[in-house]
C-alpha cells in the first residue's frame, strides 16, 4: 500500500462518516461512488462485472444517485449523459468540470489510468486537497430528483399510433422507400436514415414486410451508429441501448416509440413506417448529438477532457469514440479527411487572426456551457438605440425606471412585474423569426442560411465566423448544405421547364455528386409538392436538352470540323472544359439526362444529338439504364 492508497482511504472514511445521501459535497459524493463500486465488485454474479468498467465520473454518478442500482452499463452511461445535459449552465456543472481537470492532471502526474482501482481510491485524497468538500451539491440538483419523469427514467413512450389510410400517396411512398435507387446521403433526414438501415439490413432479400416494426430501432442504429466491425448479434443490444439515451427533443425518440408501439399492438412493418413519415421532424437532418455512442464508460468523461483542452486520457482500456460513428465513419477517404484537418486549420488560424481585433465582436464559452459576448463599438452604437427603446417601453409599461436587477426583455404577459422572458420562448421567436425571413425570400441560398442558423441557433455571416467553435462551423456547414439541396430541388419543383432557374441549379453545383443530390431531392419530395417525378423529369430533361440543342451549333463552329464525339473528348482530356459553360449542362444534370427515352429536341440533327449525349454518357459515368 503506498501514501496515496492510505491518505484515500482515510479520506474515503472520513467523508462516509461526515455526509449523507441527501446532503453530499462533490468529495462525499465520489466517497459514496467509490464505495458503492467496492461493494459491487465484491459481489461475485457475473451480471456485475461491467463496474470493474467504470471511471471516476461514472463512479462520482454512483455517489450522487446512490443507493440507486442500475441494471447495466449501458443505462448508467445513459443516465449520466443525461443528467450532465439537464445541469448544463448551473454551478454544478462548473464542478464537474474542475473534477475532470483534477483527475487527468493527476492521471498524467502519475502516470496511472484514470480507471485504476488504486488511482480511484486515491482521489479522495485529492478531493479533500483541493477544497471539493466545501462543493455542496444542491438537492435539486442530484441526479434522483432531476432525471424523475426523463425518457431514461419512465423509458419509452406508448404512443397513440390512431389509425393509417393508405392511399395512393401512401403507395407511392412505400416504393420510394423499399424499391427506388438513391445514393445515400452524408447528411440524411431521419427518414432517409431510416431508409439506408432497412435497405442494408434487407440485403438482397426482395423484402422484409413481415419484419416486426421494432426492427426500425435497429435500421436508426444501423444507419447512425454502428461501427463497420460490429457483430450482428451485438446490433439488437446496442441499437436499443442508443435509443433509450436519446435526447429528450429529438425527433428520433418519436419515431422510436412508435416502432415499438406498434409492435406491441401487431401493426405491420409498412404501416408503422407510414406513421413514422408523419411524425414531427421525421423529414429534419438528423442532429450530429444523435449520430453519437454515449453508452458505454469513459466516453463522456474523455470527451469532456477534450472539450477542456487536456487532448486525451489514459486509461486502462482504449474507450469507444462517440464519434465512430456517423461523421467520422463517414470519410470515405484520407483526403476527405485531410480536408477536414485543412479546414479546422485554416479557421484556427482566422480565430487568431480575429481575437484580439476591438472593431469585431467577441464571444466566449465558460466552464458552464454560458456564453459571454464582447460587442465591438460599430455593434455596441447599433445596440444602443434598442436598449434605449427598451427602457421606455419599461417606464411606460412599469412606471417606473429599471433598476439593476431587471430584465432588457421582460414576459409581455406579465405587466405588473418585470419578470425575465422564458430563454425557451424567446430561443424559439429568434428561430421562427429566421425561418420567417427564408420564406420571403426567393434565393434559395438564401432561403438555406438562414434556415441553416435557425437549426444551430444563431446569425451566422462571414463577420462572426471567428467566434464559432469548429465543431459549431461544421454543424452550421452541414446544415446549410442540406438546406440548400432542399431549396433548390424546391425550385426545379415549383417550374422544372425554367431554364434560367434550371441553370442557376447546374451553375451552383458544378460537381456530379451534389447536383445528383439535388435531382435524387426531387424525386424524393415530389408528391410533397402534389408533382407527378415521372412528368417533372421529364420535364426537366427538356429543358436540359433544350439549351444544348440550341447552343450545340455555335460550340460546333468554335470546335471546329470535328465531330462531338472527338471535339468533346479532346476538351475533356486537355482539361479546358469549364463545367460552369451552359452548353455543358448535362454534365452537371446527367440524372435528368440519363432519364426518359433520349428524344431529341430543337433544330440540331438527332444523330449529333445523340453522339452528345454519348460522350456524355461516358464522361459523367451514369448508366444509361438507370
């Protein structure tokens, strides 16, 4: 036994003799863990041996919540999450952080795990050392009293699944889902998630209708979550373990209940999937938080150390990634990934660049998850008229001046006191307010940034990018690409047989893949729009072929007097093709022009129409029976 083992040790009996379940310090609290997982370890069922698992914030957890028992790892990792996401911005909060910085600043002193059993006990010393007895936990605040009524305490709601008509929309729904051809997407809706899972667990199987509809579950997980390397009979476990750790707004857990509702009530496959496309958000992107493992020990503990600058942790066995999942897995490729890096690299150097700049506006995350903002004079002279206004309207509403103490916005629905709006009310008028601003316009870039910062919750323009973290640059990038596939199948929608909006698409999206993205959009959501796919791509193979057959002579002429097929070919292997060309539509639109029965259109012979469009058969690399 060394020093620390015994200064623990004293510490550990000292702090169980001191303070109770009801009223424990931060210290007390992981004296109570840690002794909860001594006694857990003694006890010699099998079913017990993920606490040999644990770490010290899961053990500082078992404190807080004890003498509370969870039946596996998977729902303790779960209530922990969370709890930690319900104290985010109380004072608490602030404390687990400081724990956190304690224990990896120890761990890499000694050069010990953070889960070793002889390092844990020592932390009680530690605790004690730095003053975290005098941390007293509000009783509001523990983990008992706080997660009562959340979904990992009562699990998963028995919803109301009514009764579903199938009709002909219904129908044609049920083919897109099951039957028609669609790469998937980097950032997919909750139903095109759900789509790519069931696909792949169907495999070459012509169908799984008689599948009972809590396979849902396992097609979300399947899509979202699971690493490459997972076993098949590991999936079912897992899936309903990421399910039942899901936040409480995300749209996911309604789609889940209902799965699961409605293999309780002997619904079929299809039917649950109908009432799934109804539910709210079923058609959102699906959130990065959402696409994360948080159920398994020391995830959340090492991303936190992330989070706070500390670069990683030791630890006795290499913990899973949050991130193996979704995004990371995402990356097809050492360049995509290399991009990334590039990316983040070059906004860190514009965060250095911009810091320290007093004509910008700051803005800084503290331990607790609040935000402070610096206004730049320019802004501050912008922001002053409203607070003045502010003021009045307080005077005249109050009759009296504001004093220190009282809220810039008040509830209006309060006139006798001044009493702080609801941070939730006025959250969700800013995003409706920037969900309104994108319906009026008709720019569908425009119309996708700023439904791209109502998803993310704030106004983003190229003034303030160096006050987003990287993690909030890409989620801000992710949405607005998805945002914007959406606004611009929208307008080829509205009028596939405009040409000018019909080129502006191609012109926006002069690489294969995102302008495919943007056709796959429009067959997706064409019965949203009361638009038979079929007549729309057709439609708007007209018009693609439209303009090439009117621009093809004058670019025959420039070519010169060799044949598409050669002129063509000669260009693309120089490398002097501008995609951006209007006569080379087709390459950027080459689902709609593989679509349909290659007619002809406008005066140009249908034997140079058709060389074209073999040369761009090839060049853009589509089958020509797709």
């Amino acid at each position: 036994m060394n020093e620390f083992d015994e200064l623990g040790m004293t510490e550990l009996a000292n702090r169980l003799k001191l303070e109770s379940p009801e009223k424990m310090s931060i210290a007390g609290a992981f004296a109570f863990g840690y002794g909860a997982l001594g006694m857990q370890q003694t006890d010699a069922r099998e079913d017990l041996s993920w606490y040999n698992d644990l770490g010290p914030l899961e053990t500082l957890f078992l404190g807080m919540i004890f003498p509370k028992r969870f039946a596996d790892v998977h729902e303790l990792s779960n209530s922990l999450a969370t709890w930690l996401r319900q104290v985010r911005g109380e004072k608490i909060h602030t404390w687990i952080c400081e724990f956190v910085t304690l224990v990896v600043d120890q761990s890499f002193d000694a050069g010990v795990p953070v889960d070793d059993g002889d390092f844990l006990l020592s932390l009680n010393h530690f605790l004690e050392k730095q003053g975290f007895h005098r941390y007293r936990i509000p009783g509001r605040l523990l983990p008992g009293r706080v997660l009562q009524g959340s979904r990992v305490a009562t699990g998963f709601a028995d919803v109301d699944l009514g009764e579903i008509t199938v009709g002909p929309t219904s129908e044609s729904w049920l083919r897109w889902f099951w039957e028609e051809a669609e790469e998937p997407r980097d950032n997919p809706t909750v139903l095109e998630a759900l789509r790519n899972g069931l696909r792949r667990l169907r495999g070459d199987e012509p169908e799984m209708h008689d599948a009972e509809p809590d396979i849902i579950v396992l097609g979300l997980y399947l899509s979202l979550v699971a690493d490459s390397d997972e076993t098949i009979s590991d999936l079912p476990g897992r899936a309903f373990a990421w399910s039942a750790g899901l936040r409480e707004d995300s749209p996911i857990c309604r789609i889940v209940d209902i799965a699961y509702a409605a293999t309780r009530q002997g619904w079929t496959l299809d039917d649950a999937l109908l009432a799934a496309k109804e539910a709210p958000g079923a058609n959102s992107v699906v959130e990065t938080a959402d696409r994360r493992w948080m159920s398994s020990p020391l995830i959340i503990f090492r991303e936190m150390a992330v989070e706070l600058g500390h670069g990683g942790i030791i630890a006795r066995h290499e913990p899973e990634w949050a991130s193996a999942s979704g995004g990371a897995r995402a990356k097809t490729s050492a360049m995509e990934l290399l991009e990334e890096i590039e990316s983040d690299l070059r906004h860190a150097d514009l965060v250095v660049e911009r810091s320290n700049a007093p004509e910008l506006n700051q803005r800084r995350i503290n331990y607790d998850g609040s935000t402070m903002v610096s206004l730049s004079p320019q802004a501050a002279a912008k922001v002053r008229p409203i607070i003045e206004e502010q003021r009045r309207m307080f005077e005249a509403t109050f009759g009296r001046s504001p004093g220190p103490g009282d809220p810039v916005f008040w509830d209006p629905d309060r006139s006798d006191e001044p009493t702080p709006i609801d941070p939730k009310v006025f959250q969700s008028e800013f995003h409706q307010g920037l969900r309104d601003f994108a319906m009026r316009s008709e720019d569908p870039t425009e119309r996708a940034m700023f439904l791209a910062c109502a998803d993310v919750g704030m106004l983003i323009a190229e003034e303030n990018l160096h006050t987003l973290t990287t993690a909030e640059l890409a989620e801000y990038d992710r949405r607005f690409a998805h945002h914007l596939t959406e606004e611009q199948s929208r307008v080829l929608l509205l009028d596939p047989a405009d040409e000018i909006r019909l080129r502006g698409v191609s012109e926006d999206n002069i690489e294969r893949k995102q302008m495919r993205k943007v056709i796959e959009a429009v067959k997706r959501r064409a019965s949203e729009f009361d638009r038979d796919r079929v007549a729309v791509l057709a439609a708007l193979q007209a018009t693609a072929l439209a303009a090439i057959a009117r621009e093809l002579p004058q670019f025959q002429r420039r070519w010169g007097d060799g044949t598409p097929d050669e002129t063509l070919r000669s260009f693309v292997d120089e490398a002097v093709i501008d995609l951006r060309d209007p006569s080379i539509l087709a390459l950027t639109v080459d689902e709609v022009v593989a679509f349909g029965s290659r007619q002809p259109a406008g005066p140009v012979d249908e034997e140079v129409l058709v060389d074209w469009m073999q040369v761009l058969n090839e060049v853009v690399g589509f089958d020509e029976d797709r």
